[in-house]
C-alpha cells in the first residue's frame, strides 16, 4: 500500500503548482470572496461525486446524474411550494434521489444492462420528462422557509459546507472500515473473486446506485435552498465535471481502485482551473477544452501501467 | 517428406512446454499426436502453424527450412488446421465465413456475391454437410460450425491439415463422414495430423502415431506395430520420482456426498480424494456445482448426511464448503487489494461486528495464516498481486482456511507454482486432512493424483468412470479410464 496514495499526492501537488501560479499571476483569485464563491458553486458536484465515486469503484458508470439532480431541484422547491414542512421536503428529495438511482442499479445489476448504456436513457428520458412536466417553467418565489433553510445567508451555508463534511466523513470511513466498503471495492476489482467470496454483486450495485442518487437528491436540495428558484434546466452537464473530478481524483475508471479523499482533490483542482481561468483573462470557451485535457491526462496515466500488466499476463499465460 | 518439425524446444515464463519434440508427415498419410494433458500437443502445433515461435529447432515444409515463420506464411505453404472450438465470426454468414478464408484481392476489391454462395455450397458439400451458406454462423451447431471449418481446408487446398480434437463434439455419424472427409485428403497426396483424445479413433483413421510426454517425443510407431496398451504405457511412462509427503491419517465421517446425475462420491473427514479426467471431462464443472455456480438441475448434495441445497458461493460457505479456483488470476486473488483483505474476503462477518470490520481481528487472522502458510511478502498489508504465483496460491488458500470449511475443494492447487511451493502446498493439504478437513483436489498431473490422494475418482466426458482405491490405482488404469477405454 505504500505507492497506494501516489495518484491521490500527484493531484494535490497539481493543485498547490495552479496555487502557486495564481498567487504570482493573479492574486485576486485568493480574496475571500472569490474563494467563497468557489467553494459553494462546487459543493453540488462534491457531494454529487462522492456518490459517483461509489458507483466507478464498482467498474460501473452513471451519466444520468445531471437528469437526477434537476427532478430532485425542481421536487424540492415544488415540495416547499406546497407548505410541507422543511424536514418532510428534504426526506422526500433524498427518497426521490435514491428511488431513481435504484431504478438505474436494478437495470444493471439484474437485467445486466450496461451502466453507460441504463444511464444515457434514463438521462434523456428524465430530462425530457422532467420538460414535459413543467413545461420548461421555473419554480419560483420559494417560501422564506425552505430559502436558506430559513436561516441567514451565512448560516445556511455553514450548513451546506457541514453536511459536505459530513457526507465525505461518512464516506470515506465506511469505505475503509465497514463489511460493505470492502464489497465495493472486492466488486470492483475482480468480480469473479467477489462473488466465489460470498459477496452477492448484484446486491453490490444496487446499493451502490441507491446511496448515489440518494446523494445527488441532497446535492440538489442543498442547491436549491440556495437561489429564490429553482431552474428546470439545472444540472445540464454536470456529469461532466462530476466524472472528470472522479476520475482526476485517481478512481480507476475500470473500478477496484480509488478514494473518497481523491475526489475531494478533483473536484477542488477542476473548480479551481474553471475560475482561475477567469483571473488569467483565458477566455472561458477554454474551460471545457481544458478539462477535457485534464481528464485524457489523468486516464491516460492510468492506463500505461495497466497496459504494460496486461502485456505482461498475457505472455505468461498464453501456455495454458 | 511433406512436413518435418526436428528438435522443436519452448518455454512460457520459465516453465518447459516442448522440449526437443519432433513430428514428420509423409504425403498421403495421417498421422496421430497423443498424449496427456499439458504433454505439449497444442503447443507443437502452434509452433508447426506459426502461431508461435520456437526458441530452437527447425519446421521444414517439402524439404526446405521455414524462416520467420508466421500464420500468413503457413497459409501459404498449404497448412491448415482445425481447432476444438471453431473460431467463426458468428454475426457473418457461413459464405462470408467461408470467402474471408479463402478470398484474396485488396479490401476495395468487388465482392461477386453469387460466385462466394457458389463456391461455399460446392466446398460444404465436399466436405459431406448439408448447411445453407447464407445462415449466421451463431445459428450453427459445433458440429456444424467444425464442417464450415473442415469445408474452409478443402478450400485452401491444404497440403498439411492437422486436426485438434476435431470429433470432441461431433456424433458418430458425423465422425464417420468426417473420416471420409480425412480420407479423400489422404488419398489426394495431403497430409494429416490427427490429435485426439480417443485411441479407438487414432488407431481407426492413423497410419502412424506419434507419443508425446512431457514436450519430448517418445516415439513414432506404425499402427499395426503397437497395442492400445503400448500407446499408453508410453503416453504414461515415467518414473514417479518426485516425493510426496502424503501419510496416513484417520478417516471419519462422510463430510460430502454426491448424488447427482452420473456421478454418486462420497468425501470423507480427513481424506483427499483426487478426482482425475482430461480437460473438458467435467471436472471443474463438478466443483462449480458444490459450490454454487452452476447448480444442479436433480439429484441432491448432503453435508454431514443431511441434504443440502446450495444455489450460491455464499450459501456454499454457509455450509463449510471452501473453493480454490483454478484460474487464480482471474476467480481467485484480488490483485489491487493488500494480502490482509485477500485473506479476510471470504470471512468478513466473523471479523466484523454489525457490519463494522475490526482492523485487529482481521490482522490477527491473516497474520496467522500468513504465519501457518509461510507467504512470503514484505508486509501484509502488500498488495497480493506483487507476490510469486506459489504466494499467491497460498493466499488464496489462506481465504478458505479461514472460513474454517469442513470441505475443501481444491482445483489444481499447483498448476504453475514453483516446486518449492508445490511441495509445502502438499504438506500443508496433509496437515488439514489430519485436522479433519475433506479435501476434494482436481488435478491433471497424474503423479500428484497418485501421490496425494486416499481414493480416486476418474471422469470421463461428464461422468464418473470409477473410484479406485489407492492400493489399486496406477498411472495406467487412471489414464485408461479417463480415456474411455475401460
């Protein structure tokens, strides 16, 4: 385990390298404000990506997250709107969140449908569905109760960072020392092993999907509470940056590998460049290019070692 | 001569597959290649077919020395050869199928579709099939899939045809058509080399027969020059040198019993039994059904005398039942997780609480299988895959132990480890059969079989021949049995 960490320490020296170069070139990007916007605009797809964690150790992939995230938006503030009480609206989100992340889950692991191909269709069909609903109309003028949490501005988002830290906790513990962490990780890696092992895969992702749609119906409430509305469209895309920092953060794309703390370090290094662009007078069509890069890099140094291993198998088992 | 392959030697990994072997083919002669498992047939053939390269010795076709040599290059030498497992492309049609061996122009060419339909309809029809060419090749029988690959030699022409176990699948009808398919090439001047596992077939079809054992030829004999029984006397033949720590240890209860389809065995406590047969002879897929894998459609499994019914590996291990696969690389070691969680994997609930893993339990319980296996790495909490392919069959060992099984089946247990190991491997299956363990060890090296068990079952072609006792089994029965033939 002792090079275990080393894609975890490479990102983290990639994040003090930008830090460095903005500190000398654009040392605006460090004032409060700035670093508070920053921090806030990404805990959607932190908490969103914890989740995403989950499903990639498992080899498995779900691109309908930015469907999700909009439905569970627009559930909240229409929950709100109705005069639910604000802790029934949040248990009501999450359930939604979970329910379809389970639908997704169930697809793949008992009709044993492609994650990619389970989530492209759910994430069209729940986003044209969500359309057709509402009509493309936003929610808007939500109570005073449900904004903020009815709190300040400041202590609502003392809350939202706290739950953040607290998912990430949660996760990273349960990971790391619960029965069901090693599952995911022995799924992961080797299924066959897994499931000689006793461990029932299919159980496996299904949970796994369950607790990361659960996640992203928090990750879109926390975001909701945020604005006085909420938009139809939101999350378009998200599963973009919400894989890129998965990915970035050292999680082997082909599962079995990976940490809740490196995808802290992703999306903290792919937030950063988005704004840091902006202090840099890059226009901002370079972003998207830009992450793009990012990511081919971060695979790309994955998948050398790899190959040279399965090179390397492959000579020595081709006798049997 | 036609072909002659003189000297041929080759490692995989350090491990000896041929070791000066040497075959010649006459023209307008068959010519057997048998032997045990792992004697080197494949490997002789792959290295006659090109598909892989000699470290010495040389392949001559029609009297001159092949240089670089290489499938293509086969191809164009007039050597084609048949595979147990057909490799058609099963989404193209038994034409196209048919054409993508035989046609040649550049990719841009014109395809004349009626000619390709023609042409696969006459070569079928040689070969003594009634297949429509226009059906997907995954619509297709194995025994029709073997004569679009039969029809596919005709069509090249083929000088030298050799024939991996080309009737494994086929009935006797159609091994009595595929035989009159082998003697027209006979009678047009082209060679054959026939492989197969059933010696009533080599001595019905081959004017000569070649023995392999151990990557050595031990010799090429006409066939009315020798029995059956020389044959496999010579396919046998060597001396059980190595030393085996089996020893004599009280025998209890019945642990497992077997009443399936086929197959009645029993595996008792403190008792190895070695279940011997040739690849394919259903083995592996017996251990699959104890364990789970494949459950049984009828007949029962009974634990300790009580019938048991066991649908999955978890429910496996719920009724002590332990299984080291055959393939660790791929069914049995986690690679990318430290030697702590490969041995924990299987007894996770008896190191945990509430779902919640003690770290210190879990270390305690590795180490002291870490200890009692003598696994060398540098640390337990190493990943498993840095280690030597004996420390990883021991820790995939270590995975069952500690579920504390009543029954261990054991698929190959040394396929691939270093003699070193092997030998503590055995020690260590002595040990528990001592402790009470009933051991159930596949295994295709005879000598172990031999020297490790207190009974021996023979399968053959998914069934049990015989149990022997160990007083009365010898290499020669052992194998005649896996053969068919008594």
């Amino acid at each position: 385990m002792r090079s275990g960490y080393r894609r975890e320490i490479s990102v983290a020296l990639a994040i003090g390298a930008l830090w460095i170069a903005l500190a000398l070139l654009a040392p605006g990007f460090f004032t409060l404000s700035n670093q508070r916007d920053v921090l806030m605009a990404n805990m959607p797809v932190l908490i969103t990506a914890l989740g995403m964690t989950l499903i990639v150790l498992t080899g498995q992939i779900d691109i309908s997250v930015g469907s999700v995230f909009a439905i569970c938006g627009v559930t909240a503030g229409l929950l709100a709107k109705s005069g639910l009480p604000l802790i029934a609206v949040i248990v009501a989100t999450v359930l939604v969140g979970s329910a379809l992340g389970a639908i997704n889950g169930a697809l793949v692991a008992y009709l044993q449908i492609p994650s990619i191909v389970v989530t492209l269709a759910s994430m069209v069909a729940l986003r044209d569905g969500l359309r057709w609903v509402t009509e493309g109309a936003w929610v808007e003028n939500l109570p005073r109760t449900f904004q903020w949490f009815g709190l300040t501005l400041r202590g609502s988002e003392v809350v939202t960072i706290g739950v953040a830290a607290l998912l990430f906790a949660g996760l990273a513990w349960g990971l790391r020392h619960l029965a069901a962490g090693r599952a995911v990780y022995a799924a992961g890696s080797n299924e066959e092993a897994a499931h000689l092992a006793g461990i029932d895969r299919a159980r496996v992702t299904l949970w796994v999907f369950a607790i990361a749609g659960a996640l992203t119906g928090c990750a879109a409430l926390l975001n909701a509470a945020r604005f006085n509305q909420v938009p139809s469209n939101s999350g378009l895309g998200m599963e973009m940056s919400v894989i890129a920092a998965v990915v970035v953060g050292g999680t082997s794309i082909r599962g079995g590998r990976g940490t809740v703390a490196g995808t802290l370090l992703g999306v903290i290094l792919l937030g950063a460049i988005g704004t840091a662009l902006t202090f840099l007078g890059v226009s901002a069509y370079w972003e998207k290019a830009i992450q793009g890069g990012i990511i081919l890099a971060a695979v790309s140094a994955e998948a050398w070692p790899m190959r040279a291993q399965t090179w390397g198998g492959r000579l020595g088992r081709s006798h049997t | 001569m036609l072909l002659q392959a003189t000297g041929i030697s080759k490692s995989f990994a350090g491990v000896r597959a041929l070791n000066g072997a040497s075959l010649d083919v006459k023209p307008g002669e068959v010519h057997a290649l048998v032997g045990e498992n792992g004697a080197g047939k494949s490997t002789l053939i792959k290295v006659i077919t090109g598909a892989v390269t000699a470290d010495s010795g040389t392949v001559e076709v029609n009297g001159s020395v092949i240089q670089n040599h290489h499938t293509r290059l086969a191809k164009s030498l007039g050597i084609a050869a048949i595979y147990q497992q057909p490799a058609l492309f099963p989404d193209l049609s038994v034409a196209e199928n048919i054409a993508l061996a035989l046609e040649t122009g550049t990719v841009w060419r014109k395809v004349d579709w009626k000619a390709r339909t023609a042409r696969a309809k006459e070569l079928l029809d040689r070969a003594g099939a009634s297949i429509d060419p226009a059906r997907p090749a995954s619509t297709l029988s194995m025994p029709e899939q073997q004569m679009v690959e039969i029809a596919k030699a005709i069509g090249a022409e083929a000088r030298i045809l050799i024939m991996d176990e080309p009737t494994a699948s086929l009935t006797d009808v159609e091994v009595e058509r595929l035989f009159r398919v082998i003697d027209s090439f006979r009678g047009q001047g082209s060679g054959v080399v026939y492989i197969s596992h059933r010696l009533e077939e080599v001595f019905a079809i081959a004017d000569r027969i070649t023995v392999l054992r151990d990557g050595e030829t031990v010799g090429t004999h006409r066939r009315d020059a020798v029995t059956r029984e020389e044959v496999i006397h010579m396919m046998v033949g060597r001396d059980l040198s190595a030393v085996f720590p089996k020893r004599a240890v009280p025998i209890g209860e019945i642990a497992l019993e077997l009443r399936l389809p086929g197959i009645s065995l029993h595996v008792r406590r403190g008792e190895i039994l070695g279940l011997a047969g040739l690849v394919g002879s259903g083995r592996t897929e017996l251990a699959e059904t104890i364990f789970g894998l494949r459950p049984a459609d009828s007949g029962e499994i009974l634990r300790d005398g009580k019938v048991v019914r066991i649908g999955s590996p978890a429910q496996a291990i719920q009724c002590g039942i332990g299984y080291v696969p055959e393939d660790r690389r791929q069914h049995g070691i986690v690679m990318e997780m430290p030697i702590v969680s490969n041995v924990s994997l299987a007894s996770l609930a008896a190191v945990s609480s509430r779902g919640l893993i003690d770290g210190n339990a879990e270390r305690e319980l590795a180490g002291s299988y870490i200890g009692q296996l003598r696994i060398k790495a540098e640390s337990a909490q190493a990943n498993a895959g840095t280690l030597s392919g004996g420390n990883q069959q021991k820790v995939a060992l270590a995975r069952w132990l500690a579920t504390n099984p009543a029954v261990l089946i054991l698929d190959e247990p040394t396929q691939g480890v270093d003699v070193g190991s092997k030998q503590e491997i055995h020690k260590l299956m002595v040990d528990l059969a001592e402790r009470g363990l009933a051991i159930l060890m596949i295994s295709s090296e005879l000598p172990e079989i031999l020297g490790m068990s207190d009974r021996i079952a023979v399968m053959h072609n998914g069934s049990l021949r015989a149990t022997l006792s160990r007083q009365e089994a010898t290499a020669q029965k052992i194998l005649a049995l896996a053969l068919g033939q008594e």
